[in-house]
C-alpha cells in the first residue's frame, strides 16, 4: 500500500469510528449537480461578530469617541470602501473582492430577534421562524426541499463539522462530513480493523463511504487530520473541504459549516489582537473557499453572518458585550459587489438601539430569501410559506446577484 493511500485509509478508519456508536454518518453519492450548476455556501460565526470592529463606520463621527482602544480608524492597513465604511486590515482577501465587486457588506443587520442570548439567537437565525426553539428545522434544508428539479436530490446539501447544525436538518436528507481528531492509526491496526469491517456488510459500507469522503475533502491537499485547531483555527481546511465537495460532477450545490469563538467580551483588541487574529482566520479560509471552487466560484454566492452584533461603547474588560445590530457579508463570483446594503442608523446616543447596540435597519431574512430567490431559484410562493413563514414584512432586495432567472 502507498503511503498516500495509507494516509488517505487511516483518516477514513478513524472517521468510520469517530462517532454515535464507532460510525460517521458521512454519505457521498450526491445527486443534481453539474459542472456548471449554481453554488451556495453558507458560513455561521457563532458568538456574535462585532460589525464595528469588521466593517468600522469610520465616517460617522461618534465612532472614535464610543469604541475608544478598539478604534481601527488610524490603522495603516485599513481597507477604505466608501467615506463612511472601512474593513478590518485583517480582511485583504475581502478587500480585493470589494475590489472586484465580488463582495456586498450589509450593515446593521438582525434577525427578528431581540434578546441577548447566544442559543436563542442562534436558534432564531437557523430556524427561520420568529421565536426560539419554534422549529425542529432549519431554513436552509426547507430551502433544498424546495430547490428546482434539475438542483434537488439526496444529499444535494452537506454539513461540514462535528454535527449537522439545526439550520440543515429537516424533510431533506444531507450529506455530513467531520474532520477527526483522533490520532494516527499504524498498519497492524488498520489491518485488524479492515479485516472486522470486511466481515460486515455495514461496517464495510460505512468505511468505503468515509474513505470516499475523506478522498474528496482532502484532495488538492485539502485537509489533514488531527491537526486543526479550535474555532477559527479551523476555517481554512474546513473551506477547502467545502469547496472540494462542491466542486465533485455529482457534488451537492449548497454547504454550510459554522466557526466559534467570536464572544469578544474581553481583551478584544483593535487592528492586533484576538478578534484581528480570528478576523485573519476567517478570511484566509474565504481564500481558500475562493481557490478550492475553481472556475465554480463564479457561480457561487457565500453568505456569511452571525447570530447578533455587540455593543457599540467599549466595556471595562476591553471588549464588547452582546448587541444588536450586526454585520454580514454576500461573497462571490454571482455577486452584485462593491456596494454597502441598508441604510445607516447612525451611532449618536439618540440612534442606538436601547441606548447601548446598533439599530437594526435591514431584516437578515431579506437578504437570505433575496438570494435563495433568485441564485437557487427556490419559488417565492414556498420561500413565504415553508423556508421563512410569518416573513412578509421581510421584503426582497434588487440587483443582489447576477444571472437572476425571472
């Protein structure tokens, strides 16, 4: 055996006996997709981003006066997008897709959701229903079940992580992949373990389709095992698994995976610092999502977003409490980019929101059925009745992304 098969064969093993029982329900054989088809990916930064710090209003002059040592507005790097709007130095790949008019950044965004609770928060974004825990499915597998015939099948969506998120569960079958962290198997184990699965139709089934996987997410050196690190650590191999899966002729057309540790309560920093290093991470995964897709990139629309925004005033920890308002990000070859969405409230102490957040202007639900609308082609008539009921003042945006198909 060659010691890439061998490497390749020991991450399938430890995948087959990772979880619930020694197996991974990690499924291959997608159906629906072709080389040419739409692509949609969907990237959760659970924790709640802080938008000030991401996309600084560096314009509005309450700015500097409220976020105090974390003011990025002075930093060498900073990367301009209009008078009023800045993104983090630690977003240059972000940078040059706004650049390229392949990035929209909305602004002062939320979900219907008003409370500070990071669960119910979370809970209210992946569901699509206005109150926690209203749903046992989330909008994105509504979303697949009400896909075009040419882009619908089994698996025609996948998970990437240790658990299929609530935003993709529900009346769909997905796919589901996880990288591992066990460690490396020698050969007189993997031996002795391909031997047991051989002897079991099952047991040998789960392994071929792991193997299968893990083929898939590690090719192009995409990922190797038991050397990830923790949340955002994680988004650059965690991307080129996606975009390998995506890229597959039988490939599914929708992925989502999610990232932690965006709670900056403390010791935030401005341009250096924990959420800059963090910041860094998730735009080199984007890179990595961009390079992975290839020539699909340009029929891809990523969205990434988070659960709520953080207070505007530093606190005394040097971070940032749970907010509002947030930020988020519309990425991608399909993209109508180089634009700011939604209207700007202001950050004088009269414009807050409870005195302390962001107001929220623009509706996340509208920019999410805009684009399921008119990139996936899922019909308005079942985005208002089954992927986001009791939406109807969550109106649709114009011009969002290319190639609309009316």
């Amino acid at each position: 055996m060659d010691h890439r098969r061998r490497q390749v064969l020991r991450s399938a093993v430890a995948a087959g006996i990772a979880a619930s029982g020694g197996l991974l329900a990690t499924r291959v054989g997608f159906a629906g997709a072709d080389a040419g088809q739409r692509r949609f990916v969907f990237v959760l930064l659970r924790g709640a981003l802080d938008g000030l710090a991401a996309v600084p209003p560096v314009g509005d002059r309450n700015y500097a006066r409220l976020r105090g040592e974390l003011d990025v507005s002075k930093a060498a790097d900073l990367h301009r997008l209009d008078d009023l709007f800045a993104l983090h130095p630690s977003l240059g790949f972000m940078a040059d897709l706004w650049q390229d008019r392949q990035l929209a950044v909305a602004h002062a965004v939320a979900t219907p959701y008003r409370e500070r609770s990071h669960f119910d928060a979370q809970d209210v974004l992946e569901s699509g229903v206005v109150t926690p825990h209203g749903s046992q499915s989330g909008w994105l597998n509504r979303a697949l079940a009400a896909l075009p015939p040419q882009a619908a099948g089994r698996n025609a969506g996948i998970a990437l992580g240790a658990n299929v998120p609530l935003v993709m569960r529900g009346p769909v079958e997905v796919a589901s992949w996880s990288p591992a962290t066990l460690p490396d198997l020698d050969d007189a184990t993997l031996a002795r373990i391909g031997q047991m699965y051989g002897a079991d139709s099952l047991l040998s089934q789960r392994l071929s389709e792991a193997l299968g996987a893990d083929a898939v997410a590690g090719a192009a050196g995409g990922m190797s095992r038991g050397r990830q690190g923790r949340g955002g650590a994680q988004v650059e191999p965690v991307a080129r698994a996606a975009a390998n899966f995506l890229v597959q002729p039988d490939g599914p057309s929708v992925a989502m995976f999610d990232t932690t540790g965006w709670d900056t309560h403390a010791n935030q920093g401005s341009d250096q610092g924990a959420l800059a290093l963090r910041l860094r991470a998730l735009d080199a995964g984007l890179k990595a999502l961009r390079e992975g897709l290839g020539a699909s990139w340009e029929r891809t629309v990523v969205l990434v977003a988070t659960e709520f925004g953080r207070t505007v005033a530093i606190n005394g920890t040097r971070g940032t409490d749970h907010g509002t308002g947030a930020a988020a990000f519309l990425l991608g070859g399909a993209v109508r980019g180089g634009r700011v969405l939604g209207d700007w409230p202001g950050l004088a102490d009269k414009q807050l929101y409870q005195g302390r957040d962001l107001m929220p202007t623009t509706d996340l639900r509208s920019i999410i059925k805009t684009v399921l609308r008119d990139h996936l082609q899922v019909p308005q008539k079942q985005l208002e009745a089954q992927v986001f009921p009791d939406s109807a003042a969550a109106g649709y945006m114009s011009d969002l992304v290319r190639g609309r198909v009316d």
